[in-house]
C-alpha cells in the first residue's frame, strides 16, 4: 500500500513534466536504454551466446501483463497513471524491424555467416582431422603398426585389456608426428574447406526452419511489411503449434482473412458454450489479441457457462495431477481486470463472489447493457 501511494505522489510531482513534453526524462531514459539492448539483442541474435551475453532483450510488450513484460509493475503503474500513450512499437526502429525481416527470410550478414561456421568447424575440427588420417593411410606404415602395437601392449599391461586398439590410431599420429606431413596437411585442408562449404550451403538453404517467437513479435509490432513474411512462413509450416502462432500474429494485425476466420472460430452459439466440451481456444485470446468490445461481449457468455477447463499442476513428488474448473472462474477474472468500469468494478468485488451465482448473473447481464461502453485497460 505505501508503494503505491508513494507511486501516486510521484505522479503529481511529475504531472507538470509530462504536461510540458511528449514524455518525461525518466520514461524516455528508460526506452532508450531497453532499445539499445532490443538493438544488441537483433544484431546479434544468431551469435548469441547465453553465457557471455546474458539475456536477450525482445520485448513483445512492454507493460505489465501475464506472458512476461520488461517494465516493471510499478512502472507499468507509473505510466499508466500519467495517461502516457507507450507502445512496443516505439522499441523497434526501422533498421530493427528490417533486420527482423532479415531473420525471418533466412538472409545472413557475411560476418555472423562466418562466425556460425567458424563455431561448427571448431566444434568438429577433432573429426575432421581423424577423418584426413584415415585418408592417408598412415596405419599401414611399418613404423605405425609397430609403434600402434607396442603402445597396445603397454596399455594391457598396465591397465588390462583395452576395448579396441584402432582406439590409439591418433595418439599414435600424433607421437609420430605425422600431422606434419605434406600429405596430410593438404587433405586435412580439403576436408575442412569442404565441410565449410556444406555447412555454409545448409544454412544458407534450411528455410524450413520457422522462429515462432520471430513471429509473434511481429504480430506485436505490427508494421505491414511483416505481413508477406508471415503469410510466407504459414504456408510451409507443418507443425500446429507454428501455425497456430503465425495465424494469431496475422489476427492481432487484422489481416483478413486470418482475422476473420479467427474470431468466427471463437464465436460460438449459447448451446455451443453450454456444451461440456473442452474449448480449442483459449478464453485469453479475447483479451490479449483481439481486444475490442465485441471480443469483451463475447467472453461475457462463458461467465454462466459450466463448461470445464483444466489447469496442471505439479505435486510434490512431479507427478503432474489436473485440476479441473469451469471456464466462467477465467472470464470472471478477465473482465475483472480489464474492464475497468467503476459499476461493473463495484459488483465484481470481493475475494468469493467469482463462485456467486448471483455475481455472475450481475455481471453478465451488466456486460450485456453496457456493449460498446466498456472502459477496456490498455494492455502495452
């Protein structure tokens, strides 16, 4: 409770700042700096190493809301008490947006091509090279089967029966040093420079490799020119749960007829919804992609439905156990937290009334009445 006053006496502190600018210091000082690691993020993506370069910064939104955000919740707060109109579209410029194109059309700058390949040969260099010894022929030399069959007997005197002797071939090469040899030298070379060129033309090639994430993203911008890009990608995806990300990248950009199709495969019939069948959608997509009145009309329904809905959870030993409740608790909760209107708010109140029938004939018949005037939460 303190945070939040203090956070409201804040707000009057600033409210002359934001009165006199677009955006005062602090926020665009905060963007600023979630922008300069979205654009390290993007131009290093496929080079991205976890380890050296933490986390990557992708920002789908920016707000507080339930699939993760960047802001904080006080920050969100904050923002969102100074009426200041803030969108992840402000994060990505046009050079960001055109390097997302980059990545979702399989295209490589030169020098992450390099450094991709340069990681693979290093992680395979060791084969390659037994590869090159094997072509050479050196076990057949005198020397190396004598040197090769007294290093087997010593390792069985030592330490008993060694699973195979072909096993010391290259420590043999080694003490030898024939990795010296011109001979080998220039077919180690071929096999290097021709496995780069293999694994060059592979990625170059794979373009079946779809990023869902990629995807999303783009639905969140929702800049036009991602549209041929995705509509490219549904088309050779062959998993659902690709398609079912790109068809809702292309709803939440209103692309017809992606959009249309997606709201009339969410809006069901009264029986439809009385029915005791699962949903094959999720009652969080009226919120979280489409977002209009219509959607928020249309959620309203599943708050006198019985219809069941499951949630999994994982007891103490991981063994994981369903849970099963009906879906009018997740409209409950939804309408709850985003439609914000004070009369609708006043009847929703309450840690039980969620399990009120009386509650929920309430609010369903106010959601009714009030179609078209719902004050509905930004969601950024």
């Amino acid at each position: 409770m303190k945070r939040i006053v203090c956070i409201i006496i804040y707000c009057l502190l600033v409210l002359s700042v934001v009165q006199a600018k677009q955006l005062p210091d602090f926020v665009q000082q905060r963007l600023d700096s979630i922008k300069r690691e979205t654009a390290r993020s993007l131009r290093d993506y496929r080079v991205w190493n976890v380890d050296i370069d933490g986390r990557e910064t992708l920002p789908r939104r920016l707000g507080f809301f339930p699939s993760g955000y960047i802001l904080s919740y006080e920050e969100t707060y904050l923002i969102d008490s100074l009426g200041l109109n803030i969108s992840v579209g402000m994060i990505y410029d046009d050079e960001m947006r055109d390097r997302i194109l980059q990545l979702m059309r399989n295209e490589y700058r030169e020098d992450e091509l390099d450094t991709l390949i340069n990681r693979y040969m290093g992680y395979n260099l060791s084969s390659y090279e037994y590869d090159a010894m094997e072509m050479c022929g050196f076990d057949t030399m005198e020397v190396f089967r004598n040197t090769l069959d007294s290093l087997y007997l010593d390792i069985k005197s030592k330490e008993g029966t060694p699973y195979s002797k072909s096993m010391y071939k290259d420590k043999v090469f080694k003490l030898l040093q024939l990795d010296t040899t011109n001979i080998y030298k220039r077919i180690r070379n071929q096999v290097v420079e021709r496995e780069r060129e293999r694994e060059k033309q592979e990625l170059l090639n794979d373009t079946n490799d779809i990023n869902t994430y990629l995807a999303e993203l783009c639905g969140y911008i929702g800049d036009k020119r991602f549209i041929k890009p995705l509509i490219e990608i549904l088309n050779k995806a062959e998993e659902d749960y690709q398609k079912e990300k790109i068809i809702e990248a292309l709803a939440r950009m209103r692309v017809e007829p992606y959009y249309t199709d997606y709201v009339k495969h969410r809006t069901l019939t009264p029986e439809q919804i009385r029915d005791e069948k699962w949903l094959d959608f999720k009652l969080e997509d009226f919120v979280y992609v489409l977002g209009t009145q219509e959607a928020y009309l249309e959620l309203s329904k599943y708050l006198l439905s019985n219809k069941p809905n499951t949630i999994v959870i994982e007891d103490a030993e991981d063994h994981p156990e369903s849970t099963i409740y009906p879906v009018s608790d997740e409209a409950f909760y939804l309408v709850r937290a985003n439609v914000k209107n004070n009369d609708l708010q006043e009847i929703m109140k309450g840690e039980d009334s969620v399990s009120d029938p009386k509650v929920l004939r309430q609010t369903y018949d106010w959601m009714q009445k009030n179609y078209g005037k719902y004050k509905i939460k930004r969601i950024w």
